[in-house]
C-alpha cells in the first residue's frame, strides 16, 4: 500500500495511491474506532455512511465488529431542488 502523510495543524491527512488502498485503510479505521465504542464504551453505534464508491468501504470492515450493538445506514446526498 503506498501512502503518503501529511499533517496540516491538528489534521492527519492520509493520500493513498488507489481506491482499493483507501477503502481497507478506511475500513480498518472505522473497525477500530466501532471496537472501541463496543468494547470501551459499551455505546450502540448508528453508522450512517454515503452511497456510490464510498460504500465499497462497507465491504472490508471486520466482520467480528458486527453486532447488536451497530446499525448501518446509507445516506443519499444529491439533492433535488425539483421535490
């Protein structure tokens, strides 16, 4: 995986090289973060994230992170001035 890290003030930004790439990096984040509101917190979890590509992140998330505990939702951002 080739990353390139930058901070920018108290921002870590994190430009990986292809989709693929970012969905796991990404993926694994947010399994460590869900791991961590399910074993430390004992909080339940609404997941709200977009549709399209950024959906395939779904994909490579831990599946021993689902639970109970964990709701997924997508959410659909175009907006339609027209409705």
């Amino acid at each position: 995986m080739n990353k390139y890290e930058k901070n920018l003030g108290t921002l870590r930004l994190h430009v990986l090289k292809n989709k693929n790439d970012t969905a796991i990096f990404l993926a694994n984040d947010i399994s460590r973060k869900l791991k961590e509101l399910r074993d430390i917190h004992h909080s339940d979890v609404l997941f709200l994230i977009s549709g399209g590509s950024a959906f395939s992140v779904i994909d490579h998330i831990s599946e021993d992170i689902l639970g109970p505990y964990l709701t997924i939702g997508m959410l659909d951002e175009r907006y339609d001035p027209s409705n």
